[in-house]
C-alpha cells in the first residue's frame, strides 16, 4: 500500500504532467475550474519548495494522486471562524488514467489522518461543475458553507467553500 509524503523537486516534472492531465480531463468534461495560467509549473514548484504539497504513490511507486495542504487562508474565510487551526487544501489531482479508482478518496483520508490535528478545521473550493470533487468532499464529511467567485476566475461562475472539522 501506498503512503501519503511530501513531494520533492526531483519529482516536479512527474507532478506537474498529472495537472497537464488534470486540465485537459477538465476542460473536455466542462469543468471551469483552472485556466490555461492557472495553476503554473511555478506554482507547483513553490508548493515543493515550500513542503505543502503532498503526493500519493502507488505500490508501483508511481505519483497517482497530489494535492497541497497549507495554513493559508481562503479570502472569506476569516467571515467563516479561520484561526491558528485552520488548513486548506487546494489543487488536489488523480492521475487521469487512475481516475475512479479511488486514489483521491485515499489522498485525502489520509492528509485529514496524517496530516491535520484534532481541533483542525479545513477549508477548500471547487467550481460548481466539478461535481467528481464536490462528490469526493461531501463523501469525506466536508460541508458547503458559502459561495464566492475567484478574481479572475469569474466567467467560470461561484465556486462552493467546503468546510469539515477535524
């Protein structure tokens, strides 16, 4: 079985085809959640650099499912309780040829498991039309708790906030 770590830069060029993926897979089912600039091989990077983004490997050792825990605060958040405690995941991705095979399920049982406290809350947001994430969220005991748009996301229309504690 698998295990939940944290990426490393080698593992940059394998990380960052599971988002080329990811875009493509979005865009031919219709779901706006990322644009062509959003996110960036160098957003991805940072993630590495800065020791939030995780990866699950598979027994084959091969990246199926990424996605990046962090302490940053959503914008509206502060209105929903954000405090010391609180964790938002974002840009969480299945390899596209693994999809439905449950490794998003195991990538984020095992960050809220390994990686988040008791007392955590933990926030995060995704576009009306991913309905595979918003599945995947409320499967997991997150909740919506309000709608907001994204500064240059805006034609994509509201995005749903998650909240789940911990």
């Amino acid at each position: 079985m698998g295990k939940l770590v944290y990426a490393r830069k080698e593992e940059l060029a394998e990380i960052w085809q599971l988002f080329v993926e990811a875009k493509r897979t979005m865009q031919t089912q219709g779901i706006g959640q990322w644009t062509d600039d959003y996110p960036n091989k160098e957003i991805i990077e940072r993630d590495i650099v800065q020791r939030q983004l995780l990866i699950y490997k598979n027994e084959a050792g091969e990246i199926v499912s990424t996605g990046t825990l962090c302490s940053e605060s959503l914008e509206s958040e502060e209105s929903h309780g954000y405090n010391g405690h609180t964790k938002c995941i974002h840009r969480l991705v299945t390899k596209a040829s693994k999809m439905g095979n449950g490794f998003g399920t195991t990538w984020l049982e095992s960050c809220l498991k390994d990686f988040c406290e008791s007392g955590d809350v933990i926030y995060s947001l995704t576009n009306h039309t991913n309905k595979p994430m918003q599945h995947l969220f409320e499967k997991a005991g997150f909740s919506v708790i309000d709608t907001t748009s994204i500064t240059g996301r805006e034609p994509f229309g509201p995005f749903y906030i998650y909240k789940r504690n911990r």
